[in-house]
C-alpha cells in the first residue's frame, strides 16, 4: 500500500533565462504586463536549464524526498521527453508503475522564459497531458492508498469526479489541488465532489472565483465541510488554513526568488507532508512555506525541494484566528 498517490500532468519544463526579456505594461495583455523582446532580433540566454515538471510529479517528488511510499498517475509519451520524466521522478524514489505510456503520443513540453528578477511567461504544449480519461485511472489502485492528491487535469471535470468520489467511497483521504479550467466547470458538479474533499487548495484569485466572495473569512465559510481542510495561498502575502472555524496564518521568510515556478505545487505537496506526519496544521503550513521558498531559490519546480525534514520548523511564525 502506498501512502499517498500523485494525480496529474508531467512535463518537460525548459527555463530560458535571459536579461533582454523585458516587462511592459498594455492593456493589450489579459494581466497588463506583456513579457516582450525585440521583434526581428537574435536574443541572448545567459542561462538554461532543462527539468522536469508536471503538478503530479512535482508533488511526488517532495513526498518521495521526505521518505514516503509515493506512486505517481500521469500520461506521457513514448518519446525522449517520457523517458526524462520516468528517470527523474525514479531518482526521488517515486514509483513509476502507475504511468501510463501512450504510443507515438508526445510528452507535455513547456518553454518559460524567465526575466532576471524571476517573473517569467510559460509557454505550453499540453501533449498527452490534455487527453486524460477514465481508463487512465486504475480504480484498484485509488482504493488502496491512504492518501490522493490530485492535481489538474486540464479542465476534465468528469474524470476529477470519478477519481474524487472513487476514493471517498473506499475512505481514502483526498487533496484537491485544481486549476482554474476544473473551477471554471459546471457548477453543479462541483457542490457535488468539494464536500468529498478532505483537504482543498487554492490561491486567492481561484477561491473568489469559486465562492464569489472577496474576503478571506466569507471564503472559507462557503467552502465549510465539517472536519474538512481548506488552504488559499496568497503568493508574497502567505498562506492561511482553516478548518471548523480556526484559521491560522503564515507569512514569508522573505526569500528571495529567482523563479515562482513551482511554488504552489511545493507548497501543497510540503503542507500535506507535514500534516501526515505530524497531524498539526501548523506544522504542515510552516514545512509547506519552507519547500515553497527553497523551491523558487532555484530554476526548475523540484530541484530545490527539500530533501529531508526542515529542521528550522518553528522560526516561522504563525497566527491564529477562532472565527
């Protein structure tokens, strides 16, 4: 039996990192900044790194890293790139047996070019990735690990249902950590499965999506399940938890970033970490905060997960609110 089971994309993640990507402010763009270079123009990168990512294998990364029994759900193709993702995930000690291989499918690729003081633009081809069904889960495998934490699935509400009450049925906990194209779908399926939830993530745009509402304490009262966990992330401004009325939260280090790739995917997958191992939400909000700063210290989303359990735990503080 393994203790928790990642569900979700893999990736090839290229960081392109150069000081001739430039930030200029248009109201042509969807979030007012367009990332530019000159048209025409042959562009320096002073640095490149190749990676893996994926919510699914970065998550199963950091649990594979802090000694948990991991296995991981994702598709990829038969390709170069699958390879990469199946010797990398491997090298975290994270089971392989669950991915399913597609023939003469092709691997999730992403281009980020990143400017130096870390803010980037991603480039996406969704591959394999984008085409996950119900074949793609193994149910037998869902009812038996202790723990699933399910990642995107590119908007495929139907299939998050499946594997979300499958494992409520055989009482398997369940995290949710999804994007806004899962949010954005029809409403009425959601109500259904967010109850099933034992622990939900979100960042603070995608929980006033989901709620409608604009203040953090009128989110969590409509997204309250008896007993259930629900965290919002807030980038720079911290994190808060809450569960039956008490909320608790926890700011920053100050860490400096050189890219935010991969953040949230460490955040949650260290909160989950901690809240296995120690069953304190404020342990698993202070290990979550520790992996989300040592992974943007670095390009790529898992090399710099930590590798062993924070021993610096308690210097970061935390507030609590009854509501």
């Amino acid at each position: 039996m393994y203790d928790i089971i990642t569900i979700g994309a893999a990736t090839r993640d290229v960081f392109l990192v150069s000081d001739q990507f430039m930030a200029i402010k248009s109201k042509k763009f969807a979030t007012g900044m367009g990332e530019c270079v000159a048209l025409g123009s042959k562009i320096e990168i002073q640095e490149m790194v190749l990676t893996t990512g994926g919510g699914a294998t970065n998550a199963a990364a950091t649990f594979g890293s802090l000694g948990f029994r991991t296995a991981t759900i994702t598709r990829i193709g038969d390709d170069s790139i699958g390879k990469d993702v199946i010797e990398d995930i491997s090298r975290f000690g994270v089971s392989t047996h669950l991915v399913r291989l597609i023939k003469k499918g092709e691997t999730a690729y992403s281009t980020l070019l990143t400017m130096k003081d870390g803010e980037r633009t991603v480039l996406v081809y969704r591959g394999t990735s984008a085409n996950f069904t119900i074949k793609d889960i193994p149910v037998s495998a869902i009812a038996t690990t202790k723990w699933i934490y399910l990642t995107s699935l590119g908007g495929n509400l139907a299939v998050a249902k499946k594997i979300i009450t499958t494992a409520h049925k055989a009482g398997v906990k369940i995290v949710w950590n999804p994007g806004s194209a899962e949010l954005k779908g029809e409403a009425s399926i959601l109500s259904q499965i967010l109850p099933m939830i034992d622990v939900l993530f979100l960042n603070f745009e995608e929980a006033q999506l989901l709620t409608r509402k604009k203040k953090l304490t009128d989110i969590f009262k409509q997204l309250h399940t008896d007993g259930a966990v629900r965290v919002v992330t807030d980038g720079m401004h911290g994190a808060t938890v809450y569960r039956d009325g008490w909320m608790a939260h926890a700011g920053t280090t100050g860490a400096k970033a050189i890219s935010r790739t991969g953040a949230g995917d460490a955040f949650g997958s260290g909160f989950i970490a901690g809240l296995i191992k120690t069953d304190d939400l404020k342990t698993a909000l202070q290990v979550a905060t520790l992996n989300a700063e040592s992974v943007i210290q670095k390009h790529g989303a898992k090399n710099g997960l930590l590798r062993s359990w924070p021993s610096s735990i308690k210097r970061l503080q935390i507030k609590v609110t009854i509501l």
